[in-house]
C-alpha cells in the first residue's frame, strides 16, 4: 500500500473526484498559486491538472467564498471551497452558518447544496490564537450542516470522496499537523461513510474517543498504560454530525468507561456533548465518573512553553484514564 | 525640513536592520516561533505615517506590524523579545510576532485576521469624536485586506459619521501568492474612496516624505472634522508574504527593479547631495542602530520564557 501524509491523500481525493464528475470545483485563497509550494500541500499540483476554470484562486474574501460555494451548490455543481485556517471560519460563518446549514430546511426540502468547506486546523506551529483555534463544535451546533474530522490520511481520502459526493453541506477540518507525516493509504476508489465512528484499537478497560490529531496522543497513551495493564479501547470519532451515537455507547458498555480527549478547549466543546451522550444513555453500565482531556479555557498561546501547556498531551490522558481505573 | 527627512531615514534604516536581523534568527531552528512576516522594503509607509502623527494618535495595524511599532515608538527590546516569545515581550509571549500590541504608545492592536484591525479603526476613531479628543486613528492594510468586506463596511460608515481615521492601504502588489491584477480589477485602490464619499489619495510609497506630506493633509482633515481619507501607498514586498515563501511566483527582474528604488537609499542619497549627512555620519549611524539591534537580541535571548501555567493568566481582567 501506498505511504502518504495526510496532505497527499487530500490531494489524491480532490483530484480523483474531479476525474470522476466534471460538476466538482475548488475555490479559496492560494489553492492554485500559493505561498507555500511544498509538494504536500493539499491543493498542490491541481491547477496544473485541471486548470484554472475549475481550480479557482479567490482574493482574500471568506463571505464571498463561502457564499460561491452556496450559489453554485444549489445550481448542481459540487463546490469544495477551502478556509486556509479555522479562525477565518468566522468571516465565512453567515454563508454557512445561516445559509449553507438552513437554505433546504427553508425551501421545504426542495433545494439542496451539495458543498465541501474543507478547514485547515490545529495548533502546533507558534502562530498564535487567530491561525489556531479548533472551532469544530461551533460547526456541530449547526443542524444542516455535516461535520467531518479525519485523524489519519486513509480517512481522510475517504471521507473527502464520500464529503464531496454527499448531497449536504459538509464542513471538513484537516489538522495541519498531519499534513506531513506518512502512513498507509489503499491506492483504489473508496469511501469511507460519514457517520461511522472507527475503533482504532480494541480494548476491554477503558473507551478512549477521540477525533482529528489527538488519535497520534492516545495511541501514545495507550501504548503506555498497556504495558501497565490498562488495556484501551481508542474510538475514533471520525465524524461529529451525524454522531455515532451506537458506536460510542457500544464500546462504553463494553469497558464501562469513557474518557474523551481533543483539542479544543474544554468548556463548550465537543467533549461535553459525548460525555452527555453516554450519561443520558449509557449510564448504568458505567464503572467510573467520566472524564474530559482538552485544551483549557484560553486563546492559543504563541511563546512556545506557553503553546505546549495548552496543548492535550499523553501525560494528561494517562492520569485522566489511570484516575477511574482501579 | 533637514530634520524631518534625517529622522526618516534614522527610523527606515532602523527598521530594515532590526527585521533583517528577524530573516537571520529565523533561519535558526527554533528561535523564534510561527511565521516570520516582514515589510522590508515598505519602510517609507510605516515612518512616514507615523511621521506625521503625534503620540496620542492611535494607530491599528495587521500582520506585517513590525515597522509599523517600530515607527510609533515601540521599543525595540520588548518586541524583540514578545517575537522570541519571552516573558519580557511586551505581550508576555502570548502573541508572538504575529499580533503584537503595544498600547504604551497607542499602537491598540495589530491583527492578522485580514481586514480585522479596519471595523476596529471605525471603533477607536469613534471614541476619538465621542471625547472630542484632538487625536486621530490612522488604520494599516493591504492592498488584499481591500478585498475583504470589513473594508467596505467600515470605509461606509467612517465616511458616514465624518470620523477622525485615516486607512492607510499599503499597496505591496500582492495578496499572498496573488499579484494585484489577479486578486482586483481596479488598479488603485484608493479608487475605491470615492464610493464611500471620502477623499482618495494614491501616493508613492517608497517616498517617505511625500507619505508624511499626504497624511498629515488628512490628519489635518480629520481634525477639522471634515472625516476620513483613504491613501493608498504604492509600494513593494521585497520578500516572500513570510520568510517561508519561496516567492517562486514573483519574478526576478520585477523584484530587482523595485530594489533599485529603495525607499532608504533614495533619501540617504538626498541627504548625502544636500550635505545634510556624510559617509561619516552614516557609518556611525549604522554602527549605532547595529548596537541597538544586538542589544534587542540580547535581551531576548537573556529573557526567561514565562513560566507554562501563565497561560492561563490575562484572558479575562
Ligand atoms: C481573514 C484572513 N484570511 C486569510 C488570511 C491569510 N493571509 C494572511 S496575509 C494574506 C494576504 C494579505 O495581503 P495584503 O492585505 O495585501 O497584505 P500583505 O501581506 O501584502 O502585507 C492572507 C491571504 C488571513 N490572515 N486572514
Ligand atoms: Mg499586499
């Protein structure tokens, strides 16, 4: 099987997806011609491919990007737009927010708006709190709309292809810090479907469910805690809306125990919502309190010891799985 | 006259050196976090805006800042060291290079949100009419930022309301990767500021003292509560967007012919045929401004970082 990073397997999807249906475009700032020429960008190479009709290089101009891709949609093309970091969501966010996620629910099921915004995401490089803030659960609060967050490049592939043929708006955050490491991606056609979480690892002691960068952390933590005993059971969410409500409370009945870990900050995130899930749901078969790893509540710091404190690490979920495990 | 242009040149060469000492440490892996954004080049916009302003004038700036601080009056150490992350930064290493804030010298905010700091401007300018302050909000953007709709929607209402703001759109031809003819079908920005009713000024900005000249005329303006100006300065990013970019897209000869008209050696040349300053004077100049930008470096290197938990510190008051 082929070795690629995340970055290239994107890159595979889009371009495959356009061979396939001459209805999908790109759109965003510097997908054609852009600042950085490194060959694991995910829009790398495809204007060169395609051309600039259907690979489109936008001014820096997030509303009218976002919007591009809400007319063109509801006019049967297949628009994948690109947000070059996740804090600029938020100049994108009416079109999505208000347009993309409400427009078929206002016309009564009539229209539909076949768009990707593929959202480049992450912490980790020092460039502070306006290029890295995970606002994934600002998506997931938008009935309408699709969330997608891959955490390997194989899913990655999959989940853009099935992102890009799906009917609905489907938000996709891609974490930068994947975009450069190699790992095993099948080579043919495939799609993996929205709304199905992944086990990553089976495990008998503890469900583990994460999504996007932080699958890497629990692997480590895992590997850790399993020579200690601690047999984890990593569930990779993969998709946030639709949740996967059964997988999620499948594997908790299972151990008996749930810690979810991301990188978002912790009030308000994503995190809240399984923990809720399982609570509701899955409470009796819990052995122990559930527990929450996440950013803590602030901006995303620049100073580089300062950026590490924020971010989740496998230490942290070590002592957060080793507290409810006897 | 003499000594406005002498204090021009001081403050351009000041901060060509301090950011092409930014191009050396960033080469160093790990010393200095994020992107490396510098207006090398564009020198004439920052000193000769903030030529004209006073000190309680307020500015607002975006992620190509540096010179614009420098400008303002900022001090070289503590942004040498927010840069390197230190907790001797003047941002406690919260912002880094990217979103500085020097408030001690009403530089409010600089943003790297595109488009972000120009609604802000409408804001502080406001506040400036509110008091009836004898102050004024100048706004530094690109000639990208122009492209966003914060733009038109704060030029409207600055126009509107006959606030004391000055935008300042820094034409350095690119958006990014995107040169001006690809990114906008106008070709002068300031164009744009007759659809907003307020006045548009387009001005050479690798021409210190013609950037001076034409924002003090609307500083002026804006005093007399006559409201907003729009002055689009022409000039050049000798360098990639950040220090990252290869610049494969910029072509060689366009980059060296805009090198030909640097802002720095055109004064000096002036001074130098006018007497004002020997050879002499500026060899000594350099010697000193290399002092202070060893210094800065210094200081940042012998400053701690801050300690992790102090992340948590400063989010709410
Ligand atoms: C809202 C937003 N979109 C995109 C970016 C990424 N970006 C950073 S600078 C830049 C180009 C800005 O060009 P311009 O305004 O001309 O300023 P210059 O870099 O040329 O000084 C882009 C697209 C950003 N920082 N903010
Ligand atoms: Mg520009």
């Amino acid at each position: 099987m082929q070795q690629i990073t995340m970055g290239q397997a994107i890159q595979q999807a889009l371009a495959e997806e356009m061979h396939r249906d001459d209805s999908v475009f790109l759109a965003g700032e510097g997908i054609g011609v852009g600042i950085h020429d490194s060959p694991l960008m995910p829009t790398f190479g495809l204007l060169q491919e395609f051309g600039a009709g259907r690979v489109k290089d936008t001014p820096v101009s997030e509303a009218a990007i976002a919007g591009l891709a809400v007319g063109a949609s509801v006019m049967g093309l297949r628009p994948v737009v690109e947000i070059m970091f996740n804090p600029f969501f938020t100049l994108a966010s009416d079109q999505i927010v208000n347009h993309a996620a409400k427009l078929r629910y206002l016309s009564g099921g009539k229209s539909s708006f076949p768009l990707v915004v593929r959202i480049k995401t992450g912490a980790g490089g020092g460039a502070g709190c306006q290029h890295a803030h995970n606002l994934e659960a600002w998506a997931a609060h938008c009935p309408g709309l699709k969330v997608v967050m891959p955490g390997t490049a194989a899913d990655a592939k999959g989940l853009l292809k099935s992102a890009i043929r799906d009917d609905n708006p489907v938000i996709f955050f891609e974490d930068m810090g994947l975009f450069f490491y190699p790992s095993a991606v099948p080579e043919e056609d495939y799609t993996i479907p929205i709304g199905v979480a992944d086990i990553k690892k089976p495990g008998r002691d503890v469900t583990v469910v994460t999504w996007s960068k932080m699958l890497g952390v629990a692997f480590k933590a895992a590997a850790v805690l399993g020579q200690e005993g601690i047999d984890v059971e990593i569930l990779d969410l993969r998709t946030l809306l639709p949740l996967d409500k059964e997988g999620v409370i499948r594997s908790v009945q299972k151990t008996g125990r749930l810690v979810v870990l991301h990188e978002a900050t912790k009030t308000g995130g994503f995190g809240g919502e399984i923990a809720a899930l399982v609570a509701e749901e899955a409470f009796s078969c819990l052995k122990a309190p559930i527990k929450r790893v996440a950013a803590p509540d602030i901006p995303v710091p620049s100073s580089l010891p300062l950026e590490q404190f924020y971010m989740p690490n496998e230490n942290r979920l070590i002592e957060a799985v080793k507290s409810i495990v006897d | 006259m003499e000594q406005e242009k002498l204090m021009l040149y001081q403050n351009m060469l000041f901060i060509r050196r301090f950011e092409e000492k930014l191009t050396e440490l960033c080469k160093i892996e790990g010393k200095v976090p994020g992107m490396m954004i510098l207006c090398t080049g564009q020198e004439a916009v920052a000193t000769g805006v903030c030529g004209a302003l006073e000190k309680d004038d307020v500015i607002i700036g975006n992620h190509r800042s540096h010179g614009h601080l420098l400008a303002k009056g900022a001090d070289p150490n503590a942004l040498m060291a927010e840069i390197f992350g230190k907790v001797t930064g003047c941002n406690k290493g919260k912002s880094g290079t990217l979103h500085l804030a020097v408030p001690e010298v009403n530089a409010l905010c600089t943003t790297t949100v595109v488009g972000g700091g120009i609604p802000i401007a409408v804001g502080t300018a406001f506040a400036q009419q509110y008091r009836e302050s004898k102050a004024i909000t100048v706004c530094f953007f690109g000639d990208g930022a122009a492209d966003e709709g914060s733009f038109h929607e704060s030029l409207n209402m600055a126009a509107l309301w006959d606030l004391p703001v000055i935008f300042v759109c820094e034409n350095n031809v690119y958006s990014g990767a995107q040169r001006m003819e690809e990114h906008t079908k106008v070709k002068d920005i300031a164009l744009r500021a007759q659809g907003y009713g307020m006045p548009g000024v387009t001005v050479d900005g690798n021409d210190a003292e013609a950037v001076l000249q034409v924002t003090a005329e609307a500083r002026q303006r804006c005093l007399a509560g006559e409201g907003p100006t729009l002055i689009e300065c022409k000039t050049y990013r000798w360098r990639g967007h950040g220090e990252l970019d290869h610049q494969v897209y910029q072509p060689k000869e366009e980059i060296a012919m805009w090198m030909e008209r640097c802002p720095i050696k055109k004064i000096e040349q002036q001074l130098l045929v006018e007497g004002a300053i020997s050879r002499e004077d500026i060899a000594a100049l350099e010697e000193s401004i290399a002092m202070f930008v060893d210094d800065a470096v210094r200081f940042a290197e012998e400053s701690p970082y801050p300690a992790p938990e102090e992340a948590l510190e400063d989010v709410y008051i």
